[in-house]
C-alpha cells in the first residue's frame, strides 16, 4: 500500500513541522510521507527544518501575488503538481480562497492552541489565544486539531488535549506547554490517523475507525 503523500504549508519557525519530522524518524508517522514543504516566505525558518530533514521545498510569496485568490491558485497547482494527498497547516499565516477548500476537502487538518470552540475563529492565533485564555482566567486550555472548511477553525474535531493553566503563567509559558504537551503529540497521531484510512466524517463529526 503507497504511502499517502503530505505537504505541510508554514509561515515561520516550523515547530509543528519539527514535530511531524520527528514523529516520522520515530516510525510512529509511518503511512504518511512528508513530500513537500510549502513557504509563504524564503526566510521561514521551517525550510531550514524540512531541507535539514531531506524533504523537498518550495517558496509561493505572498507579497508576488495580487489577490489572495491569484496565491492560493500557485498553491493549489504546486500541490497537484507534487500529488498531495494530505495538507497540514502548521503556523500558516494566510486565509486562503475557497478555491483551496475546494480543491482538498477533508484533506486539509489544521493545529489550533486552543480547545474549539472556545478562543477560536477570526482573529484568534498564535500568541493571541494563550493571552486570551488567560485574561479570561480558564483552569484548562489546550489544543485542537481539526478540519479546514470555510468557516475559519470551523471544520469537523479531529482530535483534542486538555492542558493545564498554572499559576504565573504568561502567554509565552502557557504557548509553550500547550505545544509542547497537545500540539506536538495530536499533530503527528491526527496525521497518521487520516493517512492509516482511521478518520471517518458523518454529519460534521468525525470518528476513529479500529486498526
């Protein structure tokens, strides 16, 4: 059985792509390959990570395009030029056109640092979210991932992890935990899920099929 081919889209330093990198050398993202790289600028630090890694590359600037609609276009053609059967949105800064969603239905998951619905939609990302969380005193935050659909974090529930908010936590720490104990576990395993043929999608919800 071939190996679903995954392109992870990154903005910046690649964290979670570090971690998909890792859970692959570690064999526990075995039914995927991580085939493509796709930057919205050629200073990420996550094409470091991927050429470092032996995964191909490949720069689509933002700022040489005019529309978002004429961006994601580039991107949509470079994905079906590598035959990419799994997208991953990992620290990727740009809202693409319907066209994306359109294109890769159900093949596109996204890592949000927050438990959906709550700090979720337009506006919340990154930092952001952590210091939300905390203005609002939560006990217990965490990660989601999730689908892509038109709706921004909107998209069927994958997996979720619950994560401690500590005393004297600042957004910097509590980002910091919430990667290092959810994102970078449920990315990898909701990865490998979608690529084993585990994820099945009825009426919004997702479940998990047995081995």
């Amino acid at each position: 059985m071939s190996r679903v081919k995954i392109a992870v889209l990154a903005s910046g330093g690649g964290t979670n792509l570090q971690a998909l990198i890792d859970a692959r050398d570690a064999g526990t993202l075995r039914s995927g390959e991580l085939a493509l790289v796709v930057a919205s600028k050629s200073s990420a630090y996550a094409l470091e990570r991927a050429r470092s890694a032996g995964i191909e590359t490949v720069v689509v600037p933002r700022k040489k395009f005019g529309s978002r609609e004429e961006f994601t276009h580039e991107i949509v053609r470079v994905l079906s030029e590598h035959g990419i059967g799994l997208v991953i949105l990992a620290g990727f800064l740009y809202i693409l056109s319907p066209e994306f969603v359109a294109n890769y239905r159900n093949r596109v998951i996204n890592v949000h640092p927050a438990l959906i619905p709550a700090f979720s939609g337009e506006g919340c990302y990154g930092l952001h979210v952590h210091e939300m969380a905390l203005a609002r005193g939560v006990k217990v935050t965490g990660a989601t991932v999730h689908f892509v659909n038109e709706e921004t974090d909107g998209g069927p529930i994958i997996l979720q992890k619950a994560v401690a908010v500590e005393n004297g936590d600042t957004p910097e720490t509590l980002q910091l935990r919430v990667m290092q104990q959810a994102e970078w576990k449920l990315l990898p395993e909701a990865a490998e899920l979608f690529c084993a043929g585990r994820l099945r999608i009825e009426d919004g919800r997702v479940s998990i099929l047995p081995e």
